[in-house]
C-alpha cells in the first residue's frame, strides 16, 4: 500500500500552513486532486484545541452532511465520513492543519488509500509511519526576497530594499529569516512606509529583543485570519512542555552561545548525560532545539542550537520570574565551572613538558585542541559573564586558561576580546596582579593582530604592573613580550635592551630557564633586526641549548628556525637548511602549521639564494598549504605567488 500520509513539521512561524495551502492549490491545477481539497485547521496549540470528534463534523459538512442527515453519535459519525470517502471515485487531499498530538488526527485518517492526507505540526509524529517534511528557516537570500516582494506587491515604488540592501540584510538576521517574523517586519514597514529599514534595524537591536518590537507594531493578522504575533506562538509551545522539558529548554537559552555542546548543557541544568540527551531529543522533536551532528558522529559529540527568537524568549521567561532567575544563575555558575575545568586541563595538555604531572582528560594535544575547537564560542562568550560582580572571579580564571589555545589557532579577534573583558573585570575588581596577566595577554594579542602601537602600550602596562607587585618572574615576561613588539613597530634598539631586560631578570630570579631561553632567543631575533648576526647566532645557540636541556619541545623549534635565519644572514646556508630541516620536524610533531608555513618559506628563500628554483618552488608550496591550514590566507597567497615568479 503506497504512503499516504505527509507531515509538515518545523518550528512555530516557519510557514507550515502557507506551504501546505500552496501545495494543495498548485496539486489542484494539475489536475492531482480531482475530487477537491479539505481543509480544517485544529487548533492543536490554542487553549482549546479542536478535537476529533469536532473536526469530523466540520468535514462532514464540507461533503454535504449536515443537519437532520448527520447520524446521531461520534462513531456513526466517523462510520458515514470514511464510507463517503470510499465510495469518491476522485482522488481527494485532506489537510489536517496545525496538530498538536495524534489524537486529534487519527480517527480523521480515511479507511482507504485512495486519497492522500497533509498533516501540519509543530510536533514530529515520529511514533507513526508518516513521511516528514522538515522545514526550516529560510536561507538569508529567501528572507530578503520575502520582505522586498512583500513591500513591492504593496507598492511597486516601495524603492528601500534597493536603496538599504545591508540594512534589510541586518532585519532578515534579527528575524531570525523565520517567515513569520519577516512577515510582521514586512507589515511594519509597509505601516511606516515613510521611514527608512534602518530604522526598524535600530529600534530592534536598541531592545535587544526582536519579539517585544515586532509583537508591539504587528499589523493584525494574516491571510488564514491569525494573529501576526510572535510571542503568543512561543508562549504556547513552551506552555505545552513537561516541567523537566520546561526547565531544560529554559536553562539554554541562558548558555552563553547559541550552539551548545551535550556535555556543556548537562552541566547547565545539573543531569547525567543521558538524561539529558533524552531530554534534549524531545525538545528537537518538538523543533525548539536543533542537532548538530559533531565531528565524530558520536551522541557526545551532538550540539545543540537554539533559534535567536526562542532564545530571547527564554531569557524573557527567567528575566520575569525571581525563583527561576536563581536558578538560571545558578546554571550559569555550573557551567562557568565547567568550562573552567576543562580548559585548565586542555591548557595544561598544550603547555604541558616531560616529566610534569600528566593533565586529566587529555591524552595528547590533538584531544585538547579537538575540545577547544568545539567549545570555543561558548568560552569566549562565558569570559564577558566577568563583567557579572558573581561570576568575576571564575571569567577571569577561564580567560587565563585561553591565551594559549587562541594564539595557536590564531583567533586574535577572539583573544582581544578575552583579554580584554578580564582586564576591566580585574580593574574593577582591584586585583592588579589579574590585571597585569590580563594587560600581558592583551598585548600579545594586540601585537599578533599587527596592532604594534596598542601592543606596546599595554604591554607597558603589564610591566609596570608587575613591578608594582613585585613579581620579578612576570616582569621579565612582560619585558620580553614588549621586545617583540617593539622590534615589529621597528624600535630595534629599544627591542634590544627590553629582552636583554628580560634574559637579566630570569637568570636573576632563577626559577624559569624555559623563560630565559625564550629571551636568549627573542633576543636573538632582535639582533638580527639590527645586524649584529654573529651575536644573534650566539643567542639563538644559547637559546636551543637551554631549551634541550629543559625538554622544551615546540620552543626548541622556534630556537633552530631563529637559529637558520641568522645563518643564512651569515651565508652559511648550509647549516641554515639543516637548522631550518630541525625546526619543521619538531613543529610538524605539534601540527604548528604556521610555524611550519614559517619555516618552508625561509627555506624556500634559501634555497632560492643556493640557485635551487626546483626545491624553493617546492618548498613556497609547501608553505602556502602550511599557512591555509592555519588560517592565514594572506601568507598563503604570498607563498603562492613566489612560487608562481619562480615559473617565471
């Protein structure tokens, strides 16, 4: 028997209803459904949704039985509505819209497979052998689209899509390109037609809650006679959800991304993992939350995302109410702590030597890399939480624990950002030692985003924090990072004596030989800047001898490469190349593909000066994939072009 049954599902306001009408109407002009269309809406989300037992009678109406004809019980009733189906000869298309629970469905089925049957639901019938249809939000493109027919079937002269492309842009992105939304934005600007789009744009980001705007200027109602309004359409579905559904769904919206991993939500609302998995899977097949497959196709490894409308209503909900706002703050302590866990154990995998305590969880820097990677929206987000007087302490402790992982990945952005949002929280909170890490990491990653001015700045600040607090250790680091920067703004001489500074103070203090190999070697590079080579090459040695001696890996690489460059400098290209060959395999042990791209194109370039054009070509490739895989595309086009002129 061929399925007859088709379910339209997908998320309150997506445009289920005006789907199935379009499709029943497009069917009827081919000439699929002879024998017409019925249509009866169930209302399965209002307070008083239609039961069965009604609906039969309005169908019974729509094919002709009413009055005195109608038999006098329910199950006559249904008796006479399937024995009218079977003996229609044309083929019929029942649309049952809006069901909230099978029941209101079943008993509506046709005894024949005959006819063919639509159902509507923000539900998924997954216990049922029906063929689902999913909608989702409309792609950006679609949404704009929407809005600017809308506008020009009212007026053809409407000209602001034209004139406000990114404005419009911005409104489809606060709609969520939910249809029903864009819809009510559509109607609002046909109101206010003298207005421009970015004025609508403005009023919503201002209130920082779209459905609030659009709710207060909807238009009325829409082609099927209901209301253009998004929260009752949040409310209901919301209202219908268990208490431990109800929570669950809640306690998201207060994550700090909007895509949140299982593990991360378990911490949140305080279960096991397979609970709230379980919990997790009913929310997504009532469409209030969306999978999202991880790499591995594990259940661990699912995120979750949150539509931005549902998002903010959740927050509204918990805003509104004293007890569940303590309980929201408490959700978010749980899973601050979380994070903070687990990326002090990643940290300590990425900086970890032999011979230290193993960290927990992460057998190696691929696994601790693998769980930044996944988590990193949510960490980010959960630092600016430090700006919170509760959760100050705790961001501050995460932001800490990310300045590693952010350099590697090379997310300056990012770690402006972090870096920043702990500075102020630890100015307010008058720790000035927190403060000067937090100056150091900022200036760092100032300088990273070649944004030398700023860097030095903060970096000075950092330094004269430490000193203020007498911390010799971090003083010296905080010399050695202004080095840098001072060299890359072109202040060598200054660069010189700052990681000079710096070697002096860590072999003073004696408790960091990892650190002052780190200044012998940047020391090293600054003397290169101002073409004292032999000493650079002295530095560099002194540099790579100290960190053999201390087992430091991935910064004995950036030893042996300071140490090629200053030998080519030298013409002693030779070495050079066998230096730069120590460099790439240590950095292709820790997959540092932009040290790696580093090191292939200063090898490409010695090649290049040994009269190699084969090998330099090779190796500016080489390069090129390095830099990609490191997401820094301009390196990349540069290695690509060199190698393009040696074809030359």
């Amino acid at each position: 028997m061929p399925l007859l049954i088709f379910a339209v599902t997908g998320m309150g306001g997506v445009g289920k209803t005006a789907l199935a009408v379009e499709a029943a109407h497009r069917a009827r002009a081919q000439g699929w459904f002879p024998g017409g269309t019925l249509f009866v809406d169930l209302r399965g989300y209002d307070d008083d949704p239609v039961t069965a037992d009604q609906a039969v009678l309005a169908l019974l109406d729509a094919l002709g039985v009413r009055d005195g004809d109608l038999p006098p019980t329910a199950d006559r009733q249904y008796d006479a509505y399937r024995a009218l189906l079977a003996e229609r000869r044309d083929r019929m298309l029942l649309i049952l819209d809006n069901a909230s629970d099978p029941s209101q469905y079943l008993p509506l089925l046709p005894g024949t497979d005959h006819h063919r049957v639509l159902i509507t639901s923000r539900d998924r019938p997954d216990a049922l052998p029906v063929r689902l249809i999913d909608l989702e939000t409309l792609a950006p493109d679609d949404s704009v689209a929407l809005v600017t027919r809308a506008l020009h079937d009212t007026d053809e002269g409407d000209d602001r899509p034209a004139r406000e492309p990114e404005a419009l842009r911005k409104l489809a992105g606060l709609c969520g390109h939910l249809p029903l939304a864009l819809q009510i934005a559509a109607g609002m600007l046909r109101r206010r037609r003298y207005r421009d789009i970015a004025s609508l744009v403005a009023e919503i980001q201002k209130a920082e809650d779209a459905t609030t705007v659009l709710d207060h200027g909807s238009p009325g109602t829409d082609l099927y006679g209901r209301s253009l309004a998004l929260r009752p359409v949040l409310e209901t579905s919301y209202r219908r959800l268990p208490p431990d559904q109800a929570r669950l769904l809640r306690l998201i919206c207060l994550a700090p991304s909007a895509e949140t991993s299982t593990e991360a939500i378990a911490a949140l609302v305080d279960l096991g993992t397979e609970s709230v998995l379980s919990l997790l899977e009913d929310l997504a097949a009532r469409y209030l939350v969306t999978p999202v497959r991880g790499g591995n196709g594990t259940a661990s490894a699912l995120r979750w995302r949150l539509h931005d409308l549902v998002r903010m209503f959740g927050v509204g909900v918990v805003a509104g109410d004293a007890e569940l706002r303590e309980e929201g703050e408490a959700a978010r302590e749980r899973v601050l702590g979380f994070y903070v866990r687990w990326a002090d154990a990643a940290d300590d995998r990425l900086r970890w030597l032999p011979g230290r305590e193993e960290p927990e969880r992460f057998g190696d820097r691929g696994q601790a890399l693998a769980w930044l990677d996944g988590e990193r929206a949510g960490l980010v987000a959960a630092v600016g939480w430090g700006r919170e007087e509760r959760f100050a302490g705790t961001a501050m402790r995460l932001a800490g624990r990310l300045g590693e992982y952010l350099y590697w990945r090379r997310y300056f952005d990012d770690w402006i950002a972090v870096a920043g949002t702990a500075q102020k929280t630890a100015y307010r909170s008058e720790k000035r030692l927190s403060e000067a890490i937090a100056w150091t990491n900022l200036g760092i990653a100032l300088r990273e985003a070649d944004r030398e001015e700023e860097s030095i700045s903060a970096l000075t600040r950092a330094r004269d924090l430490f000193q203020a607090v007498g911390d010799r250790r971090r003083e010296a680091t905080a010399w050695d990072n202004l080095g840098i920067a001072l060299r890359e703004a072109g202040r060598t001489e200054k660069a010189v004596d700052a990681h000079t500074q710096a070697r002096d103070l860590f072999q003073a203090t004696g408790e960091d030989s990892d650190g002052e190999a780190t200044a012998w070697n940047n020391l090293g590079n600054a003397l290169q800047e101002a073409g004292r080579i032999e000493e650079a090459i002295e530095a560099h040695t002194q540099a790579r001898d100290l960190l053999q001696a201390v087992e430091s890996r991935h910064r004995e690489g950036k030893a042996w490469h300071g140490l090629g460059i200053a030998l080519r400098k030298a013409g002693r290209v030779k070495e050079a190349i066998e230096a730069y060959g120590k460099s790439l395999n240590i950095y292709r042990e820790f997959e540092d593909w932009y040290g790696e791209g580093q090191i292939l194109h200063n090898l490409a370039f010695a090649h290049k000066a040994a009269h190699r054009p084969v090998e330099a070509r090779t190796a500016y490739l080489q390069s090129a994939d390095a830099f990609t895989r490191a997401n820094a595309p301009t390196e990349a086009a540069q290695a690509r072009t060199r190698a393009a002129e040696l074809d030359t």
